[in-house]
C-alpha cells in the first residue's frame, strides 16, 4: 500500500531517481513512512527573499504550482513531505538604519499572503500545537523567523510588535553587528568586535525574548554571544541553520563546547545543507550532510538535531539535495547508518517541538513579568537617520549637514579658547 502511494506520487511528479529510490531503497520506504508520523520541521528557508528579489513581493503574479526558479514549490513541499517550516523574513545587512523594518515587514506581510493563497498547502502557524494541527491536517505549518536583529532597528516595541505578528524566532544578527550584538565575521576577524559579545541592551533583548516565548536563534552570532545567551537564557536555545564546525571548520558553524551546552540546555541545532558549510568547500554530497547530524549526535546525543536547510538562501546544495523535494534522502541514509527510528522522529521534529513547548511553558511561567520599556541608550544609536523623540536632555539633530557644521563650529570654539590659554 505504501509502495503503490509512493509510485504513484513519484509517477505523478515524474521524479526518476524518487521511483528508483522508493521502489528499490527500504531504507527510504521507512524514511517516508517516519515522515508521515512525525512532522518534518525545518528551520529556515528563504522563498520569502526569493520572492522579493524575482518579483518584488508581487505574489499575485507568481504560481507557486509551477514556479521552477526556486528550491522550494508547492510540488516540492509535497514531495519532501514538509511537515512545518520557518519562513524566513530576510532582509540584507545594507538595510540597517535605513529601511530594514519596513522591508522585514513586507516579508512578513509576504508569508501571511502565501498562507492565504494557498489554504490547502500552508497553515500559519505560531504555536507547537499550530505545528501538530497543520501535520493532523497534511499542510505545512508556515512559522517566521527574522533573521537578524538589525531588523528590529534597536527597539523592544518593534520585537513585541513583530511578535504579534506572528514572528517566532529572531536571529540575534545576520552578517553584521547590531548596536548591541557582535556577529559570526567577528570571529572570522573581518568585523571588528564592538561589544564582546551583547552590550546591556542586547542582553535586555534576550530577556524580553524570554519574557514573550520568541525563540532566541544563535546561528550568524559569535561565539562569544552563543555562550552569553546559553548562560542566561531561561527558554532553550536554537541555532535554525548552522551545522558543526569539527567536521567543517567555518564559523558559521557550532563548535564542539557549545553543542555540548546546548545539549545541557535543551536546545537544538538545525543542520545547514549550504556546501560551503557543509565540507568547507563548493561541492558536497548527502553522505556528508549526514556526517554532521552523525558528528551531532556523537558529540551531544540525539535530543539536540534539527533540519536547518537553508534552501532558497544558499547558491550551492549537495547532490542529492538540490531542492527541497530532497530532504527524505538525507532520512533515509541516516536510517541506512544505523539511527533508530526514535532518533529519526527526534530529528524530523520531536526536537524542535520539545524546543518550542518549553519556550511557550517559560512564557507561562514570566507572564507576570513587565514588558521592557527601558530603550537602547540614544548614543548607541545616534545617526542621521534617526530622531531622539522621547530622549530628554538630547539635542535633536537636523541632518548631516547640520550636525557637520556644529561639529566645525564646536572645533572653532575649542581652538578659540585653546589660543586664549596659550596667550594667558
Ligand atoms: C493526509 O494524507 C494521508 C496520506 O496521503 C491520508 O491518508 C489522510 O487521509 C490525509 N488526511 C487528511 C486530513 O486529509
Ligand atoms: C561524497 O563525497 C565524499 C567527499 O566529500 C566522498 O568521499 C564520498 O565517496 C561521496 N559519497 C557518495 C555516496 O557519493
Ligand atoms: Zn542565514
């Protein structure tokens, strides 16, 4: 029966290395049947970029059915059996104090859209039990993440905003530093550290993360952040794409110490499928993807694997897994390498959804907590893009030109009374 709905999916879709594998392959016979058991939940993926960068968020001119410039399609999702994703609100690093939180809006926006488009496919969800609903009823539970905390521009008021949007997770950083987090080119030596890690505010942005049951997502930060946020952290942690440094040493990539606290804390870390992460180089295969989850659970045990994609955020994907129709491959070979059908469940989403309950049950537990209302210091986030409404005893700068001139006017004044302590 199973094998007649298999052949019967891969003759419809017309996948050849699918009816080669299912009909051939126990292991991938038993791969698909764990999958129709339990959620596969994958932690980040970037369609929602890829919509914006093809065409402008203008959704009503994009077929998901047939789009075929993407990872990810409404045949594809069928196919990988997606259980649940983190859709990814992305915005690049250029859009940093300028118009990074209206452009995170639009992704977010975006997301709620394809929901509504597509009602038999996608589920929004914001919850576990939103992620068990959508599975009972064969959608994908659609989750955001944003990924970076230039994307809430340095204000608690936009992340609870942002939280009742439905965002779920927020990466502390993308690829550059925040005004109060360091990211990952910290540790690569490109960017200079500016805070050792968070400043006061960035801890305060974990709190509140806490305080609400956002899930705080370490991939893209230093390492010294990952220990910061893994010491103080009352919910468990997630890195949502990163993969392991020992067996690719990119510092995109967790390193041995902090999978072990990660596992002390009940996180997880969802494997990154982006070859340069992967093997630390251009090319890749799903034998080595399954050498990270293997490393993982060596390293930290089962409880803390995840999948972490990145599919439509990354330019280069392993054999075998070049979109996301592909993900049951690296299922089955984890089961051809020996994992047991538990460890498999916990893979696909047990983990994640232990992840998430807990961080909704320490939400319970702080829900007598007040909102933070305490805002980032204004000079740390001083720039002419920026009013200081609100802050007293700031003197409101009117534009670059301006504040330039005050600053020649200051030096004139300064140069003036060091040439009258001099005559003195
Ligand atoms: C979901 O799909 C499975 C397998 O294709 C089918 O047996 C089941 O009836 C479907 N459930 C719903 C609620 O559509
Ligand atoms: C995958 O690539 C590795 C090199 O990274 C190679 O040793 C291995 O044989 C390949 N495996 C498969 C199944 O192609
Ligand atoms: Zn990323």
């Amino acid at each position: 029966m199973l094998s007649k709905v298999i052949s019967a999916v891969c003759l419809t879709l017309w996948v050849s290395s699918c009816a080669i594998s299912a009909a051939e392959d126990p292991h991938m016979a038993r791969a698909l049947k764990l999958m129709s058991e339990t959620p596969l939940i994958d932690g980040h993926n970037d369609l929602p970029w890829q919509l914006r960068k093809q065409f402008n968020n203008q959704l009503n001119k994009v077929d998901l059915n047939t789009l075929d410039t993407t990872h990810t399609n409404i045949p594809k999702i069928k196919q990988g059996k997606l259980g649940a994703q983190f859709w990814s609100a992305y915005v690049p690093c250029d859009s940093q104090y300028k118009d990074a939180v209206r452009q995170t809006l639009e992704q977010i926006d975006v997301v709620h859209r394809m929901c509504q488009k597509y009602p038999d496919t996608f589920m929004f969800a914001t919850s576990s039990q939103d992620i068990r609903t959508a599975f009972g009823q064969n959608k994908t539970a659609s989750l955001i993440g944003v990924e970076g905390g230039h994307s809430i521009d340095s204000s608690m008021g936009t992340l609870r905003t942002m939280y009742q949007l439905g965002v779920r997770y927020l990466t502390l950083t993308h690829s550059c530093n925040t005004p109060w987090a360091d990211n990952w080119l910290v540790d690569e030596g490109s960017d200079p550290s500016e805070h050792d890690g968070l400043s006061p505010f960035g801890k305060q942005v974990v709190v509140e993360m806490n305080r609400l049951g956002m899930l705080i997502d370490l991939a893209h930060v230093t390492v010294k952040v990952m220990n910061q946020v893994l010491d103080m952290s009352e919910a468990p942690v997630i890195f949502s794409h990163s993969s392991a440094y020992s067996i690719c040493q990119h510092k995109r990539n967790v390193p041995d110490d902090v999978l072990k606290r990660v596992q002390e804390k009940k996180g997880i870390v969802m494997v990154n499928f982006y070859n340069d992460y992967v093997t630390c180089s251009e090319t890749a295969n799903i034998s080595d993807v399954a050498d990270h989850f293997d490393h993982i659970k060596k390293v930290a045990g089962p409880d803390i694997i995840g999948f972490g994609g990145d599919y439509d955020g990354v330019t280069r994907l392993p054999e075998g897994l070049e979109d996301v129709s592909k993900v049951p491959n690296v299922v089955a070979e984890l089961l051809r390498r020996g994992w047991t059908d538990e460890e498999v469940k916990k893979a696909l989403g047990d983990n994640l959804l232990r992840v998430f309950t807990e961080a909704e049950a320490v939400r319970e537990r702080l829900t007598n907590n007040k909102p933070d209302d305490v805002p980032i210091p204004y000079a740390e986030v001083k720039n002419s893009c920026r009013t200081s409404h609100g802050y007293p005893d700031v003197e409101e700068p009117t534009g670059a030109a301006n504040s330039l001139s005050t600053l020649a006017l200051q030096l004139t004044l300064a140069l003036q009374a060091l040439l009258l302590l001099s005559a003195l």
